[in-house]
C-alpha cells in the first residue's frame, strides 16, 4: 500500500476532516477511530530575524557554559522556558562576508559567487526537510513573510525569502495572516469536477512542455543543456506540485480555529497572530515544514519607536541601543507566548506539540556588519537535541552544521548541507 493510499484510509477513504483542532474532549484526533494509534509526526519551524540582536544584552558571556549560565537582559522574557531551549554560540556565515547578502543565505550557506557565478544560491534547510517530512502533509512546506514596507530582497534585513528551492531559486511566501488563514483554512467552492478539469488541463500544458523541451535537447551543446537541466528541475517542481494538489482536492480542509482576521495587523499583532497560524498549521498537520521572515520595521512601528531597523542594527549608547534592547524583549515576549502555545497544545497520544517540534529563532548577522557568531536559538523536542544549555562551538563552525544536525534528529538523513562540516554532536540529546 503506497504512503498516500495509507494515510487516505487514515482519513476515512478522503471523506471525513484531516483534523478536529481545538476539542479538548477528543485529545485532537488526526484520525477516524479514537482506538487507532498514531505517532505524532515531526516538525521544524525557523522564524528569522533579520536585523540581529543587541549582542551585550542576548547574547550569554562566553564562560558560562552548559545549564548553569546567566540568562542575558534581552532574554529574560523565556526564563520559564530556560531548560527548554538552547543558545549555541560561535556559528558563522562562512561564505557570506557582506552584511548586506546575509539573510538570503541563512538557510543554504551557499557561496554566491560559486563557479563565478554573480549570483548564486542553493537549497534551503528547511526545503531539505519538506522533501522527507512534508511528503504526508497537504502542504509540504509553508512560508510566511512580514509585511515590512523596506523588503529589498538583498538587506540586512528580512529580504523576500527565507526559504530557496533545489534551484537557488526563492520560494514565495504568505505576506499577510489573512493570506495564511485562507491558504490554511478557507474551502475553494470551485465544483471539484471544475477543479479535476483545471487539473487536468495544467497536466496537459506541462507533458506538451515536457515533450517540446526533450526536443530541443537534442540539438543543443553541453552548456545549454545544463541551463535547460534547471528548467527541466523546475517542471519537475511543478509537477510535483500537481501530483500533490490532485492527491489532496477532494480532502476537505480541517475547520478555522479562530475566526478570519482583520487585513490591516501588523507588527506586534501581526507576529502573534502568525505563531498562532503556526501552531494550528502543526495542529492540524496541514504542514509539517515552515518559515517565518519576521517583520522588523513594523514591529518598531507598533512599539512606537521611531528609529529605523537599519540604523538600529548600527547601535550605539542612546536612542538607537534603546530601541535595539526593546526589540529584543518585545521578540523573547513573543517566543514565550509561542513556546506556551506548543506546550499546551496536545497530540492525539496525549504528549505536547511542543515535544514533536523543532523551533529554531535566530538571525543571519549578530549585530551591525557582522556575521560571525550568528544569534541561534533552538527549542522543542522534535529533533532529539540537548535542551537547557549554552553551547559554545569552536572558532568558525558553519551555521549549518546545526542546521545538518536538525536534520538529521528530525530523521532527514542527508550526509551534508550547504557549508556543513558534519554535526554538532554537543548538540544531541
């Protein structure tokens, strides 16, 4: 029986909802019988903040490792939370030496000019993972972005994506709850028969591309075969995702736990509105892969500070290290509420959301231009990782060999990612 086939009879032959959020009296059930027994699946999550920390008050000293460290100002919001996180410091952008590229490469820790290429990129960590995890999920992976006013795509700040595809090609995202809501919750009332024929027509257009592409192929040099190689990764991205939409069109969407929100939130009301979606995502395992570009500007905006996000990772004493400091504790305030979330949130086994999830909160820069000993911050039990520590990693460990090892406790056994020079094996459980 193919994977597909096993979890629609664990649907009730695609006729009943994926999930019931928010009943209490039946523990959340993902399936028809409350005799059946399921193992919760496991997630990841990055919520990444573009513009850094305020490094004097985040960041832990560097001489108190392990348990016993002295929880920094700017996180004093997550002290109920302290043996359930880990900060590791020391993680770098390897290849990535101007400020300006950081957030682009967060996740790939690719070399942008690789082969003299004027730009380049590669896969994500969390695309990495939706090719494993996000297989059994309606979606495979979910993005979400700010809606900050200042994205250029290339700032210090939180650019279009956090997320990049087999291609180094980026991966739109969800700009706004409400887009989120709807892509999460809200029912197409297109007649499914409409929606087999749409289908059924994308399918067509793209075995006639596919059959006109393997034409050419034939009469061209090796150099444009391997540009027509990416376009033909591309098809295979598209369908993929046709194979997926077909699987899934006659499976309802789970029920909304929470009414449509209003269109206009942003900054603070915004963020928190989005680890909610978060957390429901994951409820209602509609996905089991996401990422969370987090407005900055705006969040400044709602607290009423008038300093700018760029000029603020420039801090120095006064008005720009206050707004800096605020930022911090406005963004551990948040993580708090969202930990609690996972934690009271139950599987259909009676454990927590929280111990199948890995949740990763950190940034590309550590503050100002630098890239060097990136702010990182990990918690949730989905990734079998060691939790109440400050970890100090030695001089110029890629940031992505904690993103390898996530992968790997998440049960993705790739042998590398991006700049990776194997796991960090202080970091397991």
């Amino acid at each position: 029986m193919s994977s597909q086939q096993s979890r629609r009879r664990f649907l009730c032959a695609g006729t009943s909802l994926i999930a019931l959020p928010l009943l209490e009296s039946a523990g959340f059930r993902r399936y028809c019988s409350a005799s059946t027994a399921v193992t919760p699946p496991k997630r990841i999550v990055f919520l990444g903040i573009g513009y850094g920390v305020t490094q004097e008050t985040w960041i832990p000293h560097v001489n108190e490792r392990g348990a016993n460290y002295t929880l920094p100002a700017g996180l004093a919001p997550l002290a109920k939370h302290k043996s359930d996180f880990t900060l590791v410091q020391g993680l770098t952008n390897k290849f990535t030496e101007e400020a300006h590229w950081g957030s682009t490469f967060w996740l790939t820790g690719a070399n942008r000019f690789e082969a003299g290429a004027g730009f380049h990129n590669s896969i994500s960590a969390d695309q990495v993972a939706a090719g494993v995890l996000g297989k059994e999920s309606r979606f495979a992976s979910l993005q979400l972005n700010g809606t900050d006013p200042d994205i250029t795509g290339n700032g210090h700040g939180p650019g279009l994506s956090l997320a990049w595809d087999v291609r180094g090609k980026p991966l739109a995202g969800l700009n706004k709850p409400l887009a989120a809501y709807h892509r999460l919750f809200s029912t197409d009332t297109t007649p499914i028969e409409q929606r087999q024929e749409m289908l059924k027509q994308k399918r067509s257009v793209l075995d006639a591309v596919l059959d006109d592409a393997k034409d050419l192929q034939r009469s061209l040099g090796q150099t444009d075969n391997a540009k027509l190689d990416e376009y033909f990764q591309g098809l295979r991205d598209i369908e993929t995702t046709l194979t997926k939409d077909e699987q899934w069109q006659s499976i309802p969407k789970p029920p909304a736990p929470f009414s449509a929100p209003s269109s206009s939130l942003a900054g603070v009301d915004e963020v928190k509105l989005m680890y909610d979606l978060i957390v429901a995502a994951f409820q209602t395992d509609c996905t089991r892969v996401m990422t969370y570009r987090q407005p900055i500007s705006s969040l400044l905006t709602s607290l009423g500070i008038r300093v700018a996000a760029h000029d603020m990772s420039h801090y120095s004493p006064g008005e720009r290290l206050e707004a800096s400091q605020r930022r911090d504790l406005v963004q551990s305030e948040l993580l708090s509420g969202l930990i609690d979330k996972l934690k009271e949130t139950k599987e259909a086994d009676g454990s927590r959301l929280f111990d199948h999830t890995c949740l990763v909160f950190g940034s590309n820069i550590r503050n100002v231009h630098y890239l060097d000993n990136c702010p990182t911050l990990i918690t949730g039990g989905g990734a079998g990782i060691k939790l109440g520590q400050h970890l100090v990693v030695s001089k110029d460990t890629p940031l992505c060999n904690a993103w390898l090892t996530l992968l790997q406790g998440l049960g993705v056994n790739v042998p590398r990612h991006g700049d990776s020079t194997g796991i960090i094996k202080d970091l397991i459980a």
